[in-house]
C-alpha cells in the first residue's frame, strides 16, 4: 500500500499560535514511517514546512505519487502538540486539496484528540486517531471501512466520509491512545531532510553551525499541574530504551547534526544518558523542572553537552503555586539559587514563568535572575482546572532509567 504522511506548508499569518514558528522534525509521522515499512508498506513523508514548498506543489508531489491513503497533522510536530496552533485554517486548506488525489484521508494531531466531532465537521475525512498515533495508524490503515467499529483510540463519521457525512452522527471509540514506547524503532532520516533542518531550537549561546534536529528521551510528564492541557496527548509519563535512542542519535550525528532538542516534556536525570552524551560530539537542549536537578548533576548535564535549559516554574509566590508545586522542598531562594547555579554549568538558561500575585516581588526576581545572566519571561497568566486531577507523582527513583 502506498501512504502520504503529510506535514502541511504551515502558515502564521493572523495567528494566536504562541510556539516556534521554524521547522522541526515531525517525529510522529517519522515514526508511523518506519513502522509502516516494517509492515512492508511504501510509506513516504511529504513534508511541505521542512522542504519549503508551498501547497500547489504539494498537491503536485502528492498527486504524483497517487497513494492510496494519506495522514495528515493538524499540527507542525509532537514540540507543538501541547501548545498547538488554535486554528485549523492551513489543515483545513491541505485537506480540501489533497482529497481528490488519494482514496481514503485519516487526520493525526491535538485537535482530533480534543475535539474529533469538530475536526471531522471542518475536514472530510474518513477518521481522526485520538491521541498519540503510532500504535493506531498501522492497524488503520490496513482495515476496511466496515472494520473501523473494532479499533479503538479513533472517531469517524456513520456511514463513511463524503459530502453527506457532514450531518451524519460522529461514531467515538475509545480514549486517546498512549503508545508504548519499547515498541518504537529508532527513527532514521534521510540527508535532505537533515540538511533541511538549519533551526536549532531554543538555542541562543551561539549561531547554528551545522544542522539541527530534535528527538525524545521521553514522553509525559510524572507531575499533575492543574493548569497543564497534557491530560489528552503525550500524559503518562514513559522512557525510550537507551539503546534505541542512542543509535537514533548515532544516525543524527553521522548525518552532521551539531545539536539536538530533547522534546521531553520534562528531562529526568539519568545518569546512564547523560554519560553517553559526554561520549558523543553533540550538544542538546532540554526542557527540565529545577527540583528534580542537584548541582551535582547539573554539572554532570553541563559536561555532557547542555548548551540550553528551559526551566519550567509555575510561580514563586506559594499563595499562587499549583498543588503539585506546593509539594516541592525548594523555597524561593533555593529555587534562585539553584537557577544561578544552573547558568554555571550550561550557557543559557531560560525560565518559563507562569504566574505570580505580586507585580513587585516577580520584577525584582527577574532582575536578581538578569544580573546572573538568567533570561526569564513575563509570567504568563493561566487558566487552571475547577478540579485538579488527582493524581500523586511518582518517586523521581521510580522514574529514573
């Protein structure tokens, strides 16, 4: 069976859309790739961002190839699956034009995971995968309509797609899927798409000096904020094999990547990984939670290759903490202290703040925090849940691989 895995020619004109706006990796359909092949399908990836092209000549490419089933994302990559773009206009726009040019079109992404009676009400699709999509599109794709009822994590519409199907009752099966990770290959790209990639993201000490790329050590996230949009995508917190990761990230350097962006959504200590990545001519970008990291080990990430942490801090003031983040041993000052020390070992350091009651008491924080060389934003307000999920974190030992 031949399959388009599609990355639309993104667009950010007029948008809300607060992420990075380059080009990144799309790790998922780049996994659903080699496991298709596994399967002995021709599965190719048409990635209109990465490769600069617009959708006219999309439509070309995808028209050339004639595949008998496309994927198509309603979000650039799996870094943007949290915080994705709000609107579906550029989804929207490729679906309207891809779909005379292949027999059947599934949608992969955030929105279809949120809401898929209103993705499936914009786009004629014939199903949207609800949550992660590795472990649901092979099964998928290679069923028929009629055996759709027996898969679980997906929604379509009664009685197929087409234009009537707008009206027709939208059929739900199942809660998001979460895929497990032993199971997944190291991904494997090819020249063109490296040599593509000049962003490093979240990289600010210095100038790109070699391509770019992005991977993951992890998925989910051991916390339970109540303001985090993670319940639906990317939740349960699980780890790669690290062997599987470290040959991805062999492939990565022997292609003449330079750094790479761990999209974690927050980077444990593990000892064993950070002693490989001393081994390996690479520096790297994480998104970390400072009181999971002694100065010990932020030394030891510093050595290992860190160039740039993103540390995530809900607020400083404990009236405005969230209840997991009242359950930390870090104090202000520690917490101060601890980021400080952090900008010793790794050359940029950015806080990611969220919110504060006291405009006077966060301004001078981030001033103490300039005059280390601390980079932090403006706090961001947030919208928390009526009901904080009640789950407790795991013991970070738990955790560690």
């Amino acid at each position: 069976m031949k399959i388009a895995l599609v990355n639309p020619p993104w667009s950010f004109e007029g948008s809300a859309y607060p992420g990075c706006r380059e080009p990144h990796l799309p790790l998922e359909l780049g996994y659903v790739r080699a496991l298709l092949a596994q399967r002995g399908h021709d599965a190719r990836l048409f990635d209109a961002q990465l490769s600069g092209v617009d959708l006219p000549t999309l439509v070309t490419q995808l028209a050339s190839y004639r595949p008998h089933a496309t994927v198509l994302t309603t979000a650039p990559s799996y870094l943007s699956w949290r915080c994705a773009p709000p609107e579906l206009r550029v989804p929207i726009q490729a679906a309207r034009a891809l779909r005379r040019h292949t027999e059947r079109l599934f949608i992969v992404g955030p929105h279809g995971t949120a809401t898929p009676g209103a993705v499936l009400a914009q786009i004629d699709a014939d199903a949207v995968v609800m949550g992660e999509c590795e472990g649901v599109l092979p099964e998928l794709l290679e069923a028929a309509a009629s055996d759709y009822e027996r898969i679980s994590s997906i929604a379509y519409p009664q009685g197929g797609a087409g234009p009537r199907r707008i009206k027709a009752p939208i059929v739900i099966q199942g809660t998001p899927a979460a895929t497990d990770l032993q199971t997944l290959p190291p991904l494997s790209w090819n020249q063109l798409e490296i040599a593509a990639h000049s962003h490093h993201h979240q990289r600010f000490d210095r100038a790109p000096d070699g391509p770019g790329a992005e991977l993951e050590a992890s998925r989910g996230c051991p916390r339970a904020c109540a303001f985090c949009t993670k319940e639906d995508v990317r939740n349960r917190y699980r780890s790669r094999p690290l062997q599987v990761l470290l040959e991805e990230l062999d492939g990565l350097i022997a292609l003449g990547v330079r750094y790479v962006f761990f999209i974690d959504e927050i980077f444990l200590p593990n000892r064993v990984l950070l002693g490989a990545l001393l081994e390996r001519p690479i520096q790297f970008g994480v998104q970390l939670r400072m009181e999971n990291w002694s100065e010990e080990l932020l030394l030891l990430l510093g050595r290992a290759g860190c160039v740039s942490i993103e540390a995530s801090v809900d607020s400083i003031t404990p009236e405005s903490r969230s209840p997991s983040e009242k359950r930390h041993k870090l104090s202000a000052q520690q917490l101060t202290e601890r980021l400080i020390f952090a900008k010793r070992a790794v050359p940029f350091v950015q806080v990611h703040l969220l919110g504060g009651r006291d405009p006077e008491e966060l301004a001078s924080w981030r001033a103490q925090l300039a005059s280390h060389g601390v980079w932090s934003n403006a706090p961001q307000p947030c919208v928390a849940h009526a009901d904080p999920p009640a789950r407790t974190p795991r013991p970070l030992a738990e955790l560690e691989a």
